[in-house]
C-alpha cells in the first residue's frame, strides 16, 4: 500500500485501470488519451520514433462511442495469429479504397501462420481503413489477430499489432494504446514468457492465456478495514468504519520544517496503533512558509507516531523512525518539529536510525 504525498495527503489511494473497446468492426473507445514516451522502438519513414504510440493507438479528437468490450474479450474473439510486414500491406493499398469500410484483403501468399486455426479453407483476411490509415509511415513486422466475419463471410483481422525492433508490441487501431497496448502490457509484467508475441499467439492456443487475462482485469473485492494489516492501512473517513472513528478524535497537526529539510524528496506522516494518519510532503512548502497543516487521529493510550517515508509514501517501507509523544490531546493543535541540519535526505535517515540525536521535538498549543 502507498499514500500519493501532496502537501496535505490522505494514506488511501486507489490504483485505476479503465478500458474500452471496440465491437466487431473497429471503432474508437471513449477512453481518456494518455501522451506516449518520447521514443519508441518502432522505426517510421521519415526517422523520428516520437509519435509511434500515439500514430499507432491513440484515440481521434472526436473518439465516437465505444462498444465496451474489454481486452479479454477481444482477444478472446481470436482464434488465429498471421504475421505480414506493414510494408507489404502499405504497398497493396489501392488509394482510392481508403474511405471504404474494408480497405485490403490479403491472400494465404501474404501471410505467415504462426498459432491457432481458423476454419475457413481459403483464410482471406480483410484489414480495416481506420487500421491502415495508421500504418502508411511505419517499417515493422504485425501480427494480425483473425476471426470469422459473418457480414464479409471471410476472415478480417480484428486486432492488429506492430512489432518493434525490440519484440515490443503496439497495437494499431483508434483508441488501442488504452484499449490493448496498456493492458497488454500490465500482463506481460505478470508472466514469465520469452516474449511479447508468445504471449500474444497463446491468446489463441493456451485456454489459461485469456483466464490469466480475465482475473487481471476483474476488480477484485477490497479487503475489509478491519482485516487489513494495521502496519499498512489507512485512518481516513473515507474508508474507515464510522464505529472505529467514534472512538477517536481527530486533532490539527502543525509540523515545522527547517529550510534544509524542505529539498527533501519525502514526506512526513503521523501513526498510531491503529494506522496511518495524513502525510506532510517535505518540498511542498512555500519558500516564506516553515510549516504544514495537516491532522491526525489520536486514541487514548496510543502514542502518536512519526516517520519519515519516501516521495510515494510507502508505508510498506519506512525510511525512519522520527519519535513519539503521548501528550496529543483532543481540542488541541500539536506542533510536530523537525530539528537539524542536514546536507541529504540520506543524512537524515542516519541520524535518525542512529538514535543519538532526536529530530523531532513536540508542543501542544491549547
């Protein structure tokens, strides 16, 4: 668990994964457009990388509506993998068909099996217009996902990919960056397999391939905060029972901060025994102001806690122990003070972990 760090941060965060899809015939998804790395692996024409993502995947100024399927479903939808050249295809693109529906058909000739079956003897694959509008400007080995059409009677190829120098795939298509690309790749971050196009071709051979896929992107129930880890969970209103809050009450914090601590890539948070309070982040503060509001909860015979975590404030993994005091009481603000001069965040954890000198101090303004 994390706290994203903010000049007054709460210790509940959620992690989203929002996607879209397109139906039987490629349309764009509603999803949010995200910028590209500066660079990537596959070569365009004219030499520059930089816009390879968002030219490949990324979603129209005007999206259109989205069907909803979700990448599961979509690669479910595939029983067979093809590999061609975007060459190639660019080379037989009649140009006055760029408007049509189905912009090319490729024959057997064209194509390299390479896993899965499809059941029709001649497997003619048709590729979409809003697919090789995309691909006249790139240099890269695709892999074409194929199914059956009912409305073309013949196979099309109803995912696209393009292959990078590196075995990196993007998959090509209005709105396929958030639809495929990204959640392909928070999977592959969870197997172990040789390589990306493995895992792609075994979306039509391996059964376990598309379940792997399925409890990915199925929102899990969240633990109750009641058996979360007490080391890890987060005092907010938010998530907390209302009956465990009763119990406590809610105090303001003012933590002062020395001017060498506020280049600090850290943020400061308060605990009891029973979780985490708000995080103060080091660099947030105006140059003129030393201090931080923020609060805490406190209960009787809890000892108010304060630790030193990184930027993301993980509180899986403490940075320091800063010091403790048992004098916070409810209706009156608590003043927490960082003491010392140091010349690095590293520093200051040694200081800290060496218990030597105390670098924090303690007021209680009623």
């Amino acid at each position: 668990m994390s706290m994203a760090p903010r000049p007054i941060v709460t210790a509940a965060v959620a992690l989203l994964l929002v996607v879209a899809a397109c139906g039987d015939q490629p349309s764009a998804g509603t999803t949010a457009t995200t910028e590209p790395p500066e660079s990537t692996t596959i070569t365009f024409q004219d030499g520059s990388p930089d816009s390879a993502l968002a030219t490949l995947g990324a979603c129209p100024d005007d999206p259109g509506p989205s069907h909803g399927s979700l990448i599961y479903e979509r690669l479910e939808s595939v029983p067979a993998w093809y590999e061609t050249s975007a060459a190639d295809i660019v080379n037989a693109v009649d140009p006055d068909s760029a408007e049509v529906t189905v912009a090319l058909v490729l024959t057997p000739a064209d194509l390299t099996p390479l896993g899965g079956h499809l059941d029709e003897d001649d497997k003619i694959l048709h590729v979409y217009a809003p697919v090789l509008d995309r691909l006249t400007d790139i240099d890269a080995t695709l892999l074409l996902g194929a199914r059956y059409s009912v409305g073309l009677d013949a196979a099309f190829a109803e995912v696209v990919a393009a292959e990078g120098a590196d075995g990196t795939l993007y998959f090509v298509g209005p709105c396929e960056l958030e639809i495929l690309t990204r959640p392909f790749d928070a999977y592959l971050a969870t197997i172990d397999t040789p390589s990306p196009r493995d895992a792609l071709i075994a979306t039509a051979t391996d059964p376990d391939t598309i379940q792997a896929l399925i409890d990915l992107m199925t929102p899990t129930e969240p633990t109750p905060w009641k058996d979360q880890d007490p080391a890890l969970r987060a005092i907010d209103p938010d998530t907390t029972p209302e009956s465990v809050l009763a119990d406590l009450s809610r105090i303001d914090v003012e933590l002062t901060i020395p001017e060498s601590w506020r280049t600090f890539p850290a943020v400061v948070c308060t605990r009891i025994a029973l979780g985490w309070n708000e995080c103060g982040a080091l660099d947030a503060l105006d140059a003129n102001d030393p201090s931080l509001l923020m609060s805490a909860y406190i209960a009787p015979g809890q000892p108010l806690q304060v630790w030193l975590l990184d930027s993301h404030a993980d509180v899986a993994a403490p940075l320091a122990y800063l010091g403790e005091t048992a004098n916070a009481v409810d209706g009156a603000e608590l003043v927490i003070e960082l003491q010392g001069t140091y010349g690095s965040l590293d520093e200051a954890i040694e200081a800290a972990n060496d218990g030597e000198t105390p670098l924090v101090s303690f007021n209680v303004d009623s």
